[in-house]
C-alpha cells in the first residue's frame, strides 16, 4: 500500500503541468530559505549582505516564535528586519501543511491565513511566490496556487531550463544531507551555458546545522560559485520576471 501511495505521490506531482519557458538571456540563480529558522536570518543575513544579494524567505506564519524540527523558528522581528533589508518574503502555506493533508478549500483558507497574517505585519505585503511544504503537490492543489502565485516552488532537483512546471519548480537543497552529492561547480557551469534558472533552498545555518540545514561557509561557496559562473543572483519573484517567456 505504501508503495502504491508514494507511486501516486509522485504521479501528482507532475500531472496538470501548465508549461512556461524559461529563458534568461544569462542564467540565473536563486537562494531560498524555508520556514525560516531563526539562524536563516541572524547566521545567513551577514553572509548575503556580504555578498551584496537579496534571497527569498518562504514564511508559515503559523512557525512565528516556535520550534521546528528542533530548531528555534524565526520572530516577528526577524521577519521585519529581512523585508526591510530588502529580501523577498514567500508563502509556504499558514501551518507548514502538507499538500497532501489538505483539500482545494483547506489549502485556500491556510494561503489566505497566512496572506493575511504577513500583510498585518508587513505593512500590507503582498507574498507572489510560493514553497511547498516537504516539496509535496497535488494536482488540485497546483491549481489553487497557479490561481494565486506567479509561481510555485518545488524540491525537485535540476536546472529550469526550457519548458518547465510553473507550480513546480525545481530547486537544489542546501542541506548538510544533500551537499556531498551536488556538483555545485559543474551545476553552475551548466546553468550559465544552458542560459537556465538554478533555484536553492536552505533551513538552518549554523557550523552545526541539521540535516535539513548548512554552514555559513557552505553558503558563502555558493554564493562565489554562482558569482564566478557568472549566473545574476535574485531572489525568486525577481528572477521569475527575467527568466519566463510565456
Ligand atoms: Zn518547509
């Protein structure tokens, strides 16, 4: 049954697919950080205002203040001070639901929750882009956030390049568990040659992070690497306008 379950899982997941080309006229690359423990921002913060570049936070308003998979999740503050240094805030959903656990009507009144709990705090802000929780979709699911995103962004790994799914987004882990498998050299090379869109997501940064999470240094290497490819480095919804040709 299980078996059975995970096949239709990953079915889903690329029915419905609404294509969108994606063709900058460089390649492109994205950092992403997702629930937003605490450390995405006070350990990572430094690192990309180092490196001068803006990434985006995808934001469960529901994790605000608490713990997530042992980890001290972000304050409102600390949401305030990366949209006021200019970083885009991202929607991933109000709870940290799972597609899958959640009908059209569920994941609606959850994307409104959280729509209306960021704007409250963010002076009226309006989230574009969204993450999915663990990387899970559904083909109805898909459908409510095309109605509502530019985009939504998936854990698939690769380069967006060419026809691509709008609601599902590849994007490479920055995590301590995935790290040794990439070639974060040859990806970037790729990405400039294939003039394609390289997304990444993070949770924690710290020298000891979880397995879902990475190191200061880890995200510094990134950012040099995507730098010395020569990929424009944008947060999501910025890409999304320079990167897609309809
Ligand atoms: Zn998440």
């Amino acid at each position: 049954m299980k078996q059975i379950d995970q096949m239709r899982r990953r079915a889903a997941r690329y029915l419905d697919v609404e294509a969108v080309t994606i063709a900058p006229s460089t390649g492109v690359f994205s950092l992403s950080f997702d629930d937003i423990p605490v450390t995405a921002w006070t350990e990572a913060g430094p690192v990309l205002a180092e490196h001068g570049v803006k990434a985006t936070y995808y934001v469960c308003g529901g994790l605000a203040g608490g713990v997530n998979m042992d980890r001290d999740q972000f304050r409102v503050e600390h949401l305030q001070a990366l949209h006021a240094a200019g970083h885009e805030v991202g929607c991933h959903t109000f709870g940290h639901t799972s597609a899958l656990r959640m009908d059209a009507e569920a994941l609606r009144l959850s994307l409104d929750a959280n729509a209306a709990w960021v704007a409250e705090r963010l002076d009226g802000y309006r989230m574009t882009t969204f993450a999915w929780p663990f990387g899970d979709a559904t083909v109805g699911a898909k459908r409510v956030v095309r109605e509502r995103f530019a985009l939504g962004r998936g854990v698939r790994d690769g380069i967006n390049a060419g026809r691509e799914d709008r609601a599902l987004i590849r994007s490479i882990g920055l995590e301590s568990r995935r790290l040794p498998g990439y070639d974060l050299e040859g990806l970037m090379a790729e990405a400039a040659a294939a003039k394609g869109w390289l997304t990444a997501y993070g949770h924690d940064v710290s020298d000891r992070p979880t397995d879902y999470g990475c190191t200061p240094d880890d995200l510094d290497r990134v950012l040099r690497l995507a730098k010395a490819a020569g990929l424009d480095v944008l947060p999501v919804s910025a890409a999304w306008a320079v990167v897609t040709h309809p």
